[in-house]
C-alpha cells in the first residue's frame, strides 16, 4: 500500500512534496484574494515576502515599536538564543537526571511522579508565574522553556538508558572499560538516537512557546514583534513575522535532523 | 474444480541503481483442477512474485494468468492466500479473523459464525474462538490462517512458505492437518516452499524455479499419505536427488551422473 | 499490579511532599507581590482567604449576588465563580478538540487513499508539524475578535493539523501483509479502511491523541491569556496583573486537576480500544505538547 518506488526515494526531497508546497502556497494566494476576507486579514505572499525583505536586517518602522534597529534579524536572534540556551541547559540536566533515574531506583521513584506530571501538564499555565517572579526579561523565558525541554529530554534519556541492551554494557565492562568509559561511550552513544528525538520534539514545541511567552510581555523578540503588529492591525507584517520564525523552526529542524543522521551513522536503517 | 493457466507470464521491476530485474520471466504452467503442485527455488528464484501474481496482488508486467479461462483482475477469495509471516489481524478476535472473508462477502452474521466455528474445529482450535491472536502460539496463529482461508472456500488455494518459520514437530502436524482439508475441499493449490522434504511429503507435482524461469517440473506418483517408508522407496529419492542438485547441493547426491 | 500500587503510593508521596516544600517556602519566605498578597500564600491562606476572593469573578445569578455589584465575597459565589469559569474555559476546550479531531482525521483518511496525495502532502505536513501555532494566536484574534468561536477555532486549528499529520503517517505505517491480507480475502477499499487501517493504525495514532489533548489545553489556555472575557485562563492572566499570585496559584492547580482528569479519562478508554495488543505496545507517548 505505502510503495513509494525506490527512484524516488532516493532523491532527498519528493518533486510531488515540492508541488505540494505549491499548492500550499497558491491556496493562501487565492485566499487572500476573495474580498469577504479583506486584504487586511490575510495579507497576500506577496506583500509578505516583501514585508519580510524591507524590514529584515533592519528596520526603522519596526524601531518606533522598541523593538530596536535590527529589524526582524535583530528579534529573531533574541529568540533563538533563548531557544537554544534553554535547550542547551535542559540536555545536560535531562540526560544527566534521565541516566541516573535509569540507574538509581530510588532517585526514580521520586523524579518519576515530579518529572511525568510536569510532562503532562499544560506548561504554559506556568508562564504568568515566571512573568511575576522574574518580571519581563529574558529569565521568565527561558524559565519556561527549560521547564519544557528538561521533562521531554528526561524522559527520553530515561527510557533509552533503560532500554538499552545491557550486553553492551558487560562487553565494555569485560574489555576493561571504567565507570567514566562505560557512561561516555556505551550509554551516551548508545542512547543518542533516542535522546535526539527527545531534543527534536522538545525543539519543535519550543518555538511556539518561547514566542507566545514574548506575546505575553518581554523586552524583544518575534513574539514581541507580532503582539506589537497584531494591536497596530498589521497583519502583513505579523504574518512576516509569523513566518520567518516558522522558517527558522524548519531550518533547525532540519538541521538537527541532519546532525542525527551523522551522528548516528552506525545505525542500521529501515528503508521505507 | 479450477484450472490455473500462466501463458508468458513475467515480472519486471527497477533496482535502485536504475538496472532493470527480471524477477519472473517468460513462465507458462498449466496446474490442473484439484492438483497440488509444489514451487520450489533458491531464494530469490522469484517463485513468492509468481505467487503474488497468482494471487492477483500485483499485476503481471507480462503474460496472463486465467482461472477456468477466465483472466483474473485483482486478489479474489477465490484465491486464498496463506502468507509466511503472521498476517492474521491481531485486533480481531479469532472468529472474527475467520469469519472476515464471509463477512466481506456480505454473508450472513449467525451463517458466517457457524460456517467459522465449524473450520476452526477442524483446525484443532475449537476452544479459542474467543481469544485475541496475541494469546495464541506461532502453531496456533497458523491454524487460524488455514481456518480463514478454507472458511471462504477458495477453488484455488495459494500458500507462500507457510510453515518456514514454525517448529519441527508443529510444521510436521501442520502438513497432516493441510493434507486433510485439502482431501476433503479438494483446492487447486500452490504451494511455494524452499524445503526438498516438505515438497516430497505433500506434492503432485514439484515445479522447479531458477532466477525467475521454470528449469524443472515432475510428478511425484507416490501413493498418497505418504510415510517415512514411502519417502524412503528409491523413487521418492531419486527425486530427491535431483532436486538437491537444483538447489545446488550437489555434494548430498552419491550418483551426480543422472541428467537433471 | 503490585507494582502499580507501589508506584501510585509514591506518585501520592511525592505530591505531600511538594505541596509540604511549598508550606516550607512561604514560611521562609515572607515577601509581598502587593500589599497584602504574599508571593507564596500558604495553603491556610489559599483554601480561605485565596479562595473567597474568586468569588469576585461570579457575575452574579443564582441568588448569589456579585461582588461588583456590592455583594459580600461568599464560599458559594467562589465556587459558583469557579464553575462557571470552568464550564467557559471546558466547553472552548471539548468544541474545539472535537472539530479538530474530526476534521484532522477525515482529511487525513481522505489523503491516504491514493498514494500520489499522500506524497504530495508529505512535505508541507512535514514543514506543518514544526510550525509555531501559539504564535498565530493573535491572527485568530484579528480575524474573529476575542470571542467564542475564535477561541474554539484556534483549539480545533491546531488540533487538527496535529491530528492530520498524526493519521497520515499512522495510514503510512499501517502493514502491508495485513491489507494484503483482506484483499486476498476480498475486502473493498472501504472494508480495508474500516476493518483493516482504522485499527491497526490506532496504536500510533494515540500518540497523537494524547499530543492533542495537551496542544488543546495549551492553545485554550493560550488564547484566555490573550484577551477573554472569562474562563480559568483568562482570572489567572487577570490576576497576574494585579500580582494576585494565591489566585493563580489556586486557578493553576484546578486547570492542571482538569488536564489530568482528560488523560485519566482517555488512558481509560484506550484500554478497552487496545484490548487486543500486546501490552509492551500498550503504553504510548504523551509527550511533547507544550
């Protein structure tokens, strides 16, 4: 039923995955072109692309919002350090507590409870807090977010540590391998492919959380951009907003997906 | 019953590097009403395409394949497939999964429940009929996939390496219980197999494949429910002689002059 | 079952333990957000003193006169204030996540019957699932004001391009020898979807249930925040404004007893629909909705 023929699915992307896009692309066009949906609403692609090149590296209408001289640039690397650096900080600490509740029962019995409701809940709910605590700087952001990314990336190194074969485990241990060894180049090697798909889907979520947790009140940023555009009723310039950031998301997505498939070259590949 | 005739049939398909494979080529065979004929080959002689295309789960790049004359068009329950792997529904309690065809087929609830209970008695599991496959053993899942089959009362009867990957003992009841329904329902059925002894045990005739072309085809004329004595006449190992030396394996065979 | 018991005993241990942190804190750590509002209210104040000041968001009704109106601040007006609020910020919830569902699946489903659609979508779902929904918040806004139906399509909006995206892949993953399987038996196209795709595709898909169910508390939670006029989102936005933390604090904890309450309820339901699986397959992921 899924056959896909094997010439295509050679080439990195699908030509009829592009027309898709297309098609994509051509519906909102159209959409923006029927007069009950004023011009105003949805902006056609044109004005945005154009709205995204005027205002990227610099821009002094977006600077009469406080939003600085960098234009959509400038906010955009707001954002994506805050991005990164949560994540940067949540891998070390999810993997380093998702090892050691892999390892240590009784350290799981009390991050387990802890660890799978902050995974379950809403964590947005969180965000005024922050906003109290922390007031509208960078902190509360980056609060949430690591929030966020810790209990996706726990889990995940949690489960690959448990489920990894612990034949690998003795066979480094027989050829003569210290505890250091055995955790640097049998679990956190062996427990790469999971933990990068923890990273990947904690990535995914984050962007849409860091630019609503800026909606909410921060110095800068995209999702600045986009509440100060929404209450100028500027939608062309919200959508510009909207989707350079999703560019971005893609773009690390990609990226990170691409690292993955380096990284963790030795694994053997289901062909689809 | 059902004949089955194949008239040049041939399956082509591309390689990633672009080369074009020939996995079936230029095959005609006529298996006559109620015959049972075993296919045999070295994996990857084609014999599973051929039977794919028997099945009428894809369509031959070449030739034509008709049942009583007529060229089949798609997967029918006339042609009941029996797969290698575990293809029995895994979130369909038992009579559900045996009952599935008929219900395909439009047939009535009570009627089709009767008609399934009836085969898996016949199959040995007359008291699972209620149970999810996953309670079920490897033996038993195959039992149920010979139950499903022989419940839509298939004229032509295709079975793909069916018993490959169960154990002696059970592959050995399996063939007793396959030779036992086959007597009484009398299918026409292929059966694509790569082992020499189960081919001897349960064949009419044994079609040998080769890097997708038929290279033998014999009838086996044993006296039927067959023994370990019958097996054993010099008959039956002169053809099995052969057929080792088909599979190349040639240094199993004392006398390596006989033509092949 | 043993084990479970053992595991729910802790799960509770851990809970006592966090709520005793918290009773910790607030004694040792006095501070005001305001005059009069400690930044960590202890529990003797939050069931109280926190409590009876919901009653400010009752409009009034049901013989219990609201604040605004000059009534007194009353246990019943509270919890009045808090059902009503609940009921709002719910049925944005349910309206939402079930257009959502029902649309992302039936799209879905409808793209996978050839597989030319499902290449031609495969890219731009691809490119979908990364991209930041919670940041499109203020178009809804735009185009529908802060009312009902905007808040109901933002959820469902959402929802469903998670739900779409999760049923074509599940369609995708869904085993060949199996619909082999009841085509030999002579199944039609519909019969295979039916008896065939819709189960064997609902392990995978719960996946994608659970992501929906906490992207919909996400996004409801989400668009309160932004300018409702009620609902729980909206009181702790409110509250955050005037430093109300106790409020907050207190209107958190019913949203997360609600979001929990939704997972209990589904895990509940999945269990008789995957009677049949193999346990090890049984338990699926819920994680990832922010």
């Amino acid at each position: 039923m899924a056959r896909t023929s094997l010439s295509v699915a050679r080439l990195p992307v699908d030509p009829l995955g592009i027309i898709g896009l297309l098609a994509l692309v051509a519906l909102w066009w159209g959409l923006s072109q029927f007069h009950f949906l004023s011009r105003l609403a949805l902006p056609p692609p044109a004005g945005v692309a154009a709205a995204i090149t005027q205002n990227f590296f610099s821009s002094s209408y977006l600077a009469n919002y406080h939003l600085g001289y960098g234009g959509l640039a400038g906010n955009l690397a707001y954002t994506i350090s805050n991005v990164v650096v949560a994540l940067a900080v949540s891998c070390v600490v999810g993997v380093a507590l998702g090892f050691a509740s892999a390892r240590v029962e009784l350290f799981r019995a009390f991050a387990d409870p802890i660890m799978l409701t902050a995974g379950t809940i809403p964590i947005l709910v969180t965000a005024p807090f922050f906003l109290i605590w922390f007031g509208t700087s960078r902190s509360a952001q980056i609060a949430l977010l690591i929030l966020f990314d810790v209990t996706i990336v726990y889990l995940f190194a949690q489960r690959a540590a448990a489920n990894l074969d612990p034949t690998y485990v003795a066979a480094g241990r027989t050829l003569g391998a210290g505890p250091m060894r055995i955790v640097s180049d049998v679990y956190l090697k062996g427990a790469l492919p999971e933990v990068f798909g923890g990273i990947r889907i904690a990535l995914a979520g984050a962007w849409g959380l860091e630019a609503f947790s800026e909606l909410l009140g921060a110095p800068k940023g995209v999702g600045r951009v986009i509440q100060a555009m929404a209450a100028e009723m500027d939608s062309q310039m919200v959508f510009a907003a909207i989707m350079t950031l999703a560019a971005v998301a893609v773009a690390f997505d990609v990226a990170i997906g691409g690292a993955f498939d380096f990284i963790t070259r030795w694994r053997r590949r289901a062909r689809l | 019953m059902a004949e089955v005739e194949l008239r040049n049939v041939g399956q082509f398909f591309r390689r990633s590097g672009g080369a074009l494979v020939e996995a079936v080529a230029d095959v005609s065979l006529v298996i006559r009403s109620h015959e049972f004929v075993c296919l045999i080959g070295p994996s990857g002689c084609g014999k599973t395409t051929l039977l794919q295309l028997v099945a009428g789960l894809t369509p031959a790049s070449q030739g034509q394949i008709s049942v009583d004359g007529a060229a089949i068009a798609g997967p029918s329950p006339e042609r009941g497939l029996v797969f290698q792997r575990d293809s029995v529904f895994p979130w369909m309690r038992t009579i559900d999964n045996v009952s599935y065809g008929l219900k395909c087929r439009g047939v009535e609830k009570t009627k089709r429940i009767e008609i399934a209970r009836q085969y898996l008695r016949q199959v040995g599991l007359g008291d699972v009929e209620r149970s999810w496959p996953r309670e079920l053993s490897g033996g038993m899942l195959k039992r149920v996939a010979v139950a499903t089959v022989f419940a839509n009362s298939p004229r032509v009867l295709l079975m793909d390496e069916p018993f490959a990957a169960l154990d002696y003992v059970t592959k050995l009841q399996l063939h007793q219980l396959l030779l036992t329904l086959w007597e009484q329902h009398r299918p026409t059925v292929l059966f694509v197999t790569h082992d020499v002894d189960e081919a001897m045990l349960l064949a009419d005739r044994i079609v040998v494949m080769k890097e997708g072309r038929v290279v033998d085809d014999r009838k086996i004329t044993l006296a039927r429910r067959r023994t370990v004595e019958s097996l054993a006449l010099p008959e039956a190992v002169a053809h099995k002689e052969v057929l080792l030396r088909h599979l190349g394996l040639g240094e199993l065979v004392q006398d390596r002059t006989a033509p092949l | 079952m043993k084990r479970t018991t053992a595991h729910r005993l802790t799960s509770f241990g851990v809970l006592v333990v966090l709520a005793a942190l918290w009773q910790l804190a607030s004694i040792l750590m006095p501070y005001e957000s305001v005059p009069g509002e400690p930044m960590i209210p202890g529990w003797q104040i939050l069931v109280t003193r926190t409590f009876l000041s919901l009653a400010d968001y009752w409009q009034g009704g049901l013989g219990v006169p609201s604040v605004a109106q000059g009534g007194p601040r009353t246990y019943a007006g509270a919890a009045l204030a808090v059902l009503s609020n609940s009921w709002d910020t719910s049925l944005r919830l349910f309206t939402g996540l079930t257009l959502g569902v029902a649309v992302g699946l039936v799209a879905g489903l409808a793209v996978s019957w050839s597989k030319w659609s499902r290449r031609i979508v495969a890219l731009p779902a691809q490119i979908i699932r990364t991209f930041p929904m919670l940041a499109l918040i203020p178009m809804f806004q735009l185009w529908f004001g802060a009312t009902f139906l905007g808040m109901a399509l933002f959820v469902a909006f959402a929802v469903g391009v998670i739900f779409f995206t999760g049923t074509v892949n599940a369609v995708g993953n869904v085993s060949d020898i199996h619909v082999d399987y009841a085509r030999t038996q002579g199944a039609s196209r519909i019969q295979i979807y039916r008896s065939v795709i819709l189960p064997a595709m609902f392990p995978e898909l719960r996946s994608s249930i659970l992501l929906s169910l906490g992207t919909a508390w996400t996004a409801v939670i989400a668009a309160e925040f932004l300018g409702a006029q009620t609902g729980l989102g909206q009181i702790i936005v409110f509250a955050q404004y005037f430093g109300y933390v106790g409020r907050m604090f207190l209107v958190a904890l019913f949203l997360l007893f609600y979001a929990a309450i939704t997972y209990a309820l589904f895990e509940r339901a999945s269990r008789r629909l995957t009677e049949w699986m193999p346990r090890e397959l049984a338990t699926p992921d819920r994680y990832g909705a922010p």
